[in-house]
C-alpha cells in the first residue's frame, strides 16, 4: 500500500525534525557546528539566507529540496517515491515545512537559545522518538493568545478589525472549548465549504440573526452568497491564525498549509455599452460629488478603493492619477484623466472636495444598491465590473497587453493571464490608450 494517511505522514516528518537536530546537538557538542550549519559559513547569515529559500521553494511548491530525503524516509517504511501519489506530494510539502522548522531551531542553537523539546534521549547512537506530552490548548485560548499578539503588529486597524471579526466567527464554527491541535486539513475544508455558502451578513434578510442561527440555514439562494473575494479573504484571516498558532508551539502541524480559494477573476461580467449609457444617464442624475466619483470607474478601470488612495497631479500637459497605495506593488501606478473626466472639469481640488462628501462605502452602496439594479440584476455585474469593461475595450482596440496592465494594476501573471515583461510607464501612451474607451 503506496497510500501515506495524514498521521503517517505528520508521525514520519515529526521523527524526522527530530533525529535530525538531535543529532545537530550532539555534533554542535563534538564538532562544534552542527549538521545544520557548515563550519565554513557565519551560523546565523547562512541559516538565515537557508531559511528565506526554503520558505520561498515551499511559496513555489517546489520540493526539489527535500526530494532525496522524501525518498529515503519512504524507503525506510517499505514504500517507494511515487511523484503521481497525492499523499506523496503532501509528504513532500510536510517535509518541507518540517525542514524549515529544522533550520528555525538550528538558528536558534547558533544564537545560544535551545528548546527542551528536541532533548532527547541518544542510546547506541540510534535517536528514541519521544513525543513531548503537552498541555492542550482550546481554540479560546489559542485565539485569545493570538488577539493578544496581532494586536501589537503593525497591521492596519481595518485589517484588525476584520481579522477579528473572522476568527470570532471561526470560533463558533468550531467550539470555543474544542482542542485546536486535532484540527485536520478535512476540518478546515468542511468550514471551507460552510464559508463559501454563507449568505452575505451586511443583506436585509441575515442582518439581525445570530451567526449561530445563520450557520442552521440551509437553501440560500445563489444571490445572497457571500463572493469568492470574500470567502478568499475568510480563508486568508483563518490561515493567519493557524500559522501563529503553528509558529507559537501551540499545534505541532498547522492544517491550514494546504487550504485555498480560488477566485475567478472573470466572474464579474463587463457591462455592455447600452448597460453603460443607460448607467451615466443615472450618474447624471445624481449630486455633483457622487456624479464625478461614479464616472471615474468607467473610464479607467480603478479597484473601488482606489480613487481613495490617489490624488489628480499633472505632468507634460498631461493630467493624471497618481495611485499611492494598493493592494500590490503594481497598484501604484499613474493613470491619464480620460478626456469625458477633463470635460466633467475634473481637477485635484474637485477630486478632494468629492472624497470628502461621500465615502468609499456610500459609492459602493449607492451604485451596487440604487443605481445598478435599475439597469440589470445580474449578480455579476457591479461597481467592480467597470474593471472588466474598461480591459475588455481596451484589448478590442488592439492595446497591447503591458499597457493594460500598467493602466489596470495588474503584474505580468495577473488577471490577463499572460507573461509578458512590463514596461516602463509611457504616461504618453497611457494617454492615448486610455482615451480609446468610448461607449
């Protein structure tokens, strides 16, 4: 039987870390430097550049270094390497985790600090796996050391909070005096699939009841789910808990490694021109401030909090955007002021006064809420489709795709799914693609 189950896996990797860095002890003893560390290297820079590339090797899946030792623990237990094995791959990873737990440990040997986890007893030079009894932790006083420790990060206040308000949810999900470390991944995946049919808690119809009691319905409609983008970021604040939890000794293997949501970029239909049209007569309508904030979206694709991180600057006759802060590096970037911006007399001071009247929450709820059902009411239509819209035109009118990218934020391997190098910004060429949106 070539199949690895989850224990057998965790049992193999955890005899693994620990051989190994009792036998990094004994050589720090003997040879002083151990197995971890050459004799040639400064201990902490080379553990330290190991470290960064075991990390980033596991970020690519990329178990090419832990292969020969994947292979050799197998062959110990009567089993040989098969890469096609789904259970061989999540060794692998595992292993990988543990080889990075290892050089962890190892740093702290060469700094003076050692656990008495790894002290072990040696007899006949074969290591006797002992695994250390602990006291279990309840997932409330995992989360309540967490809150503690993520409070004093320099995270934003609005990440905090939501973070929060997540894991308070997870906490219910899962039972405040349940023991953390017999989470398994088949656990996470459950509250994974609970996640993605939760219905969206801000609607009308959920707004007043428990979460509790939200956790008993069952048929909710495909409309009042909660977004992928949502349940990504549940599933992201989720993975955060576990980490620390894994990192802070508190679980011995953190469940969540392999937990995901894919997001489909596409799932946000763009809007048709008569879809738009029928919407600017709308913004028409509405107070100057709402007005000119609503008509930037159509005209230059920006995230919906982007118009909040950005300022109107000018440069070679040119006006422009210039977006300081994103959600990636690419995020910041400079964007030309279509010409229907110019006629709407759009300027820096305008830009200000309109932020300043209505926030980046009312112009979502205004046009995803009022403006937007009276013109369609499919679920994959709203303020974010403008994204949509404004790629799709510009790929039509033949811009090339590093251009694109530049004017939507996105990096080479992004939503355009396309590599390409990306080019220095052209404010100039920018200018005259961006001005090739017409409805």
């Amino acid at each position: 039987m070539k199949i690895l189950s989850t224990r057998q896996i965790q049992e193999l990797v955890d005899k693994f870390i620990l051989e190994t860095l009792q036998q990094d002890k004994i050589d720090r003893a003997t040879l002083n430097y151990g197995v971890e560390g050459a004799s040639c290297y400064d201990p902490v820079e080379y553990l330290n550049y190991m470290i960064d590339e075991a990390r980033e090797y596991l970020a690519c899946n990329n178990y090419a270094f832990v292969l020969d030792d994947t292979k050799n623990l197998l062959l110990d237990v009567g089993i040989d390497f098969d890469a096609s094995e789904p259970s061989h791959k999540l060794f692998q990873q595992t292993l990988m985790r543990g080889q990075i737990a290892i050089f962890e440990e190892a740093l702290r040997r060469a700094q003076g600090v050692y656990s008495s986890k790894f002290d072990l007893p040696v007899k006949s030079k074969e290591v006797v796996v002992q695994i250390e009894t602990k006291f279990i932790k309840t997932y409330h006083e995992a989360y309540e050391e967490f809150k503690t420790y993520y409070e004093d990060t320099s995270a934003g206040l609005p990440t905090k909070v939501d973070t929060f308000r997540v894991l308070d949810k997870l906490i219910i999900m899962v039972g405040a005096e349940s023991p953390i470390n017999n989470t398994k991944l088949t656990d996470l995946i459950r509250i994974k699939q609970r996640i993605e049919n939760l219905p969206r808690l801000n609607n009308i119809k959920y707004r007043d009841v428990s979460f509790a009691d939200v956790l008993k319905l069952t048929n909710i409609p495909d409309d009042d789910k909660i977004t992928d983008s949502r349940a990504k970021d549940y599933i992201k604040h989720i993975k955060k808990f576990f980490t620390f939890c894994y990192q802070n000794r508190i679980i011995d293997f953190d469940p969540s490694g392999d937990l995901n949501i894919t997001v489909d970029s596409d799932k946000k239909d763009p809007f048709s021109d008569a879809e738009a049209n029928a919407l600017f007569l709308l913004f028409d309508a509405q107070e100057a401030h709402a007005r000119l904030l609503l008509y930037i979206y159509p005209f230059t694709g920006m995230r919906r909090e982007e118009p909040y991180n950005s300022t109107i600057k000018e440069e070679n006759g040119i006006k422009y955007f210039e977006i300081t802060d994103g959600k990636n590096t690419y995020a910041k970037r400079k964007i030309p002021l279509h010409a229907r911006l110019i006629a709407l007399e759009l300027d820096n001071n305008t830009f200000t006064q309109a932020k300043a009247k209505v926030s980046y929450a009312a112009l979502g709820k205004l046009f995803n809420q009022r403006l937007k059902p009276q013109v369609t009411a499919s679920s994959k239509n709203t303020l974010h489709s403008w994204r949509h819209t404004v790629a799709t035109k510009l790929q039509h009118e033949g811009i090339v795709d590093s251009l694109i990218q530049n004017i939507l934020g996105h990096s080479a391997t992004d939503t355009l799914n396309r590599v390409y190098a990306r080019e220095k910004t052209n404010l100039r060429a920018m200018h005259e693609a961006i001005n090739k949106i017409v409805y």
